[in-house]
C-alpha cells in the first residue's frame, strides 16, 4: 500500500475538508484512495456488503465540481460508509439479512438523503449484525467482519462494518444505528467515535426498523469533531418521522471549546460487573483522573435501577422486533420462498429467510406480548423503563454528563461467545441504559488492554449532546489514542 494513499485513508474530515477547500487533494482522489484500499483489504475485513465504486466516482467528480465552482457544502468529497441498514436507492439494503437479498429500496432513508446534500461521497453499504441483532457482527447472514487491530476479534456490533471501517481506513466517515449500543460498542472495540445521539434527534425514516422506540442512527469518526460534523449534517427534524424532534441543531463542531471547568462529571457506582476487565478498569479509571485534571468536578451519582436494563430490553427490543419483522413475508418484503400453499409459503420463507438470532427475538418478543404473558413481561418491562429513565432525570440534576466504560472488555476472540447468547448480551450491559432513557451517548478511545481499544462512555442530557462532544473533545486532545491506528496494510 502506498503510502500517500494511507495517509489519505487516515486523513480526520476536518483535515480533507481544508485540503480539499485548497485543492491539495481532490474528492476524485480521496475517493480512490479509500476504494483501492477497500479491494486491497477488505476481502480479509469484510467490512462492506456492497461497494459502491461506479456511483462514488461520479460523486466525486461532482464534489470536484462544487468545490472549483466555491460551493462546497460541510461533507463535499468526505468518503463515507452506510450501514445497510439504511435504505439507498443506488444499491441493495440487506441489514445483513438472507430475506432481503437483492431489496432495492425505492427511496433513500433521510440521513443518506442529508449526506448527499452535504456533499458526501457514499462508498458502500457496511456489514451488520442480522436486522442489527447483535453484538459481534458474527449474526451477518453474508461474512463475519475482522477487528482492524487483530484479525482474530470481532468488530463489535451490530455495526462492526461502519466501526471497522472507519478504524482501518477504508472510510473516513460511517453511519450506523444504536438500539443497545449497536454504535458505541463496536467503536470502543474498534479504537474510534461513536456517537448514539438522543432518541428524536435524528430521523429514522427509511432505516430498517428494529425496536423503534429504541433505535437511533448516528456518526462513526475518528475524531470528535468529525463525529461533530456529520452529527450536525444529519440531525434535525423531518416530517416523515414523527419521533423526530423540533429542536434547533447546532453547530456542533462549533462548540468543542476544550474548556471543562465547572463542569461537573457524574461516576455512577452501579457502572461496575462482575467480569470486568482489569485492562478495562485501568484505562477507564485514569480516563476519569485525566478529566478532573483538566478541571472538571467528579461527582458521584447512583442509577440504582441500571441492574435490571439488561433484563428490560430484552423483553422491550424483541417485543417491538417481533411486530416490526412481521412485514418480511415475501409478499411485500422479503425474497419469497414458492411452496404449495401460502401458509407455507410464509413459513418457508421466513424459515429460511432469517438467521437464528432473528427467530429467537421474534419467538422472545411474540411470547412477552402474548394475551396472558403481555402484563407479566410487557408491561412489566415498561414501568421498569420509566424507573431507569427517572435515575438519570435525578442524577442531571447534579452531573452535567456521566463518564463509564463503554463495554466490560475488550473486542472477545471470533467465535467465543457465539453459542452462549446470554454472554453476548451483557456485551452491552453498559450501553443499554442510556437507549432505555432515551438519551444520548458517545465511546471515544481512551488506550489499551492487551493491545487491544478501551472505550470511555460520556452520557448527556436529552439533546444536550454539545455537552457531552465538549466533554470528549477535551478528553482526546489530551491524550494520544485517537492519533493512532491499526496496521492493517501489512496484511493486504
Ligand atoms: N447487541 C444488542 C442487541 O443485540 C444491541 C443491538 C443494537 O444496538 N442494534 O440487541
């Protein structure tokens, strides 16, 4: 791998948007860097489902175009990667998914849409997690991804395409979508940003539904304010998603001022497991001094209801999972499976169509909302919902955001936790509370265990989400981590 086409595959946003404003660099150059890297790697990788080669090409052009005619939008020419889970007309959506083999979508969801506006350059459509369900990437119905630092880990998931993609520079921005911590987990395991912002302020419209009242699309990056950027180019309120909030937006890369005094940074003791991983624990722990040594004031705060989020989403995302996925029949959705009759027709196209997690959400989901069960599990879940949004209403009250571990370990080996699906879900025991409450949440690096990223977790406010990218940004520009990246050219 050249090393001039490396250099552009690590270049932060913020760096290619100058270079390119100056025409350093050309979009059409930025673009080949990134595609002659995805051919050389990503056979190994396995971060795309679906490259978009011929129609970034010609975004690129276009973007070359603005640019010398001095109209560049915020993203003109900035590479990035779309989780398939968000629906393109210029390529299939899968969401990793046999049953949507082939799905081409008549409309682009609304962040794609906003990309385009902003200028971006689309790459491809990256690997997920079967319709998202999971926490390894190894649910994809097409291939496992590679963590870029050791080819033997997983990515993290379910967006382990976006968050590996953006790690080993085969993109220099992502999208993904966070329904437990689908976003923030695999950036920690990855070494990079990723931001789950708050439940209204990104439009869902044309992402594929998993659990709808959790679910949010957001930013991967390798910097803050790269995160901060494509955070702004896609937020905002859109009539097609009545969940979408009318809130202003703001310039969120504008706020990253560095200055943490006064800000008071809440330590929820409940932020601690059984299984933790020392590695984990030490580079989280000095995390939390490097934060109060740039001024902030730590505070402790307690969130007495975090023990029982697991439990609450697990009967919460299936059940909502059960009655979204109930549209892929083959009729309107889904690649149909021809039997003698239509009932099993149904049958063998749904049998066949998803993968064994999916079925085992639907079959969890079905029996919590069944007359009978619906109390006991449904409704039960609920109440307890409001009980974990009610401990970070009170614990706002005296912490402007809350610092934790993304995850309780580092990126685990391929394999090592695909026949115990409880194991896989307490991946994300640290992450669930905050899609439970609604609020927004980002993992930044913040070092290694074993030569492999730790993530820090900052949670905020509802839509405070500039509190909590200041609060990041401080904390990476004081420390190395995000400067370093993984060497996967070695490997091509
Ligand atoms: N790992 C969790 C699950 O499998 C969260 C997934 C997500 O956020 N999409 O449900």
């Amino acid at each position: 791998m050249p090393s001039a086409s490396t250099e552009l595959a690590f270049l932060p946003a913020a760096a290619a948007r100058r270079l390119l404003g100056s025409r350093q660099v050309s979009a059409v150059e930025l673009a080949e860097a990134h595609l002659a890297r995805i051919e050389a790697l990503d056979a190994d990788l396995g971060c795309y489902l679906h490259v978009m080669g011929e129609t970034a090409r010609s975004q690129a052009e276009a973007a070359d175009a603005r640019i010398k005619a001095g109209s560049p939008a915020p993203l003109t020419g900035i590479p990035v990667a779309l989780k398939d889970v968000l629906c393109t007309t210029d390529a299939p959506t899968t969401a990793g998914s046999r049953i949507l083999a082939g799905f081409r979508s008549p409309y682009d969801a609304t962040v794609v849409a906003r990309l385009r506006d902003a200028g971006a350059v689309v790459l491809g459509k990256a690997n997920t997690d079967e319709f998202a369900m999971g926490s390894s990437n190894e649910n994809s119905a097409y291939k496992p991804v590679r963590n870029p630092w050791r080819r033997e880990r997983v990515p993290g998931g379910s967006s382990g395409g976006p968050a590996a993609a953006v790690a080993g520079g085969l993109a220099t921005l992502a999208l993904g979508s966070d329904t437990g911590g689908s976003i923030r987990q695999p950036a920690g395991f990855c070494g990079v940003v990723g931001v789950k912002p708050t439940y209204g302020r990104v439009s869902r419209y044309g992402l594929i539904a998993f659990a709808s009242s959790l679910d949010q699309i957001g930013p991967f990056a390798r910097t803050v304010e790269d995160a901060a950027m494509l955070l702004t180019a896609i937020a905002g309120p859109d009539p097609d998603d009545a969940t979408s909030v009318p809130v202003p937006v703001p310039d969120f890369a504008a706020t990253l001022d560095g200055d943490l005094r006064g800000l008071r940074i809440g330590i929820a003791r409940e932020y601690n497991v059984d299984g933790m991983e020392p590695g984990v624990e030490v580079a989280v722990a000095a995390a939390i001094r490097r934060l109060e040594s740039l001024g902030a004031e730590l505070v402790e705060v307690s969130l007495p209801h975090t023990e029982y989020a697991l439990a609450t989403y697990y009967i919460t995302a299936p059940a909502e999972a059960s009655a979204n996925l109930a549209r892929f029949y083959g009729v309107r959705y889904g690649s149909v499976v021809e039997a003698p009759t239509l009932l099993e027709t149904y049958q063998r196209t749904r049998g066949e169509g998803f993968g064994p997690e999916v079925k085992r959400r639907i079959m969890l989901g079905t029996y919590a909302l069944s007359s009978g069960y619906y109390d006991a599990y449904y409704v039960k879940a609920q109440k307890v919902r409001t009980l974990i949004k009610q401990d970070f209403d009170r614990a706002w009250e005296s912490v402007d955001v809350i610092v934790a571990p993304t995850s309780p370990t580092v990126a685990f080996h391929l394999g090592a936790r695909t026949t115990d699906p409880y194991q896989m879900y307490l991946a994300d025991v640290f992450t669930i509370p905050a899609n439970m409450a609604g609020i927004p949440g980002i993992s930044i690096p913040c070092g290694f265990s074993d030569g492999l990223p730790v993530g820090l977790q900052l949670l905020g406010k509802p839509f405070d989400e500039a509190t909590m990218l200041k609060v990041a940004h401080a904390y990476e520009q004081a420390e190395p981590w995000h400067t370093m990246h993984p060497e996967v050219s070695g490997h091509a």
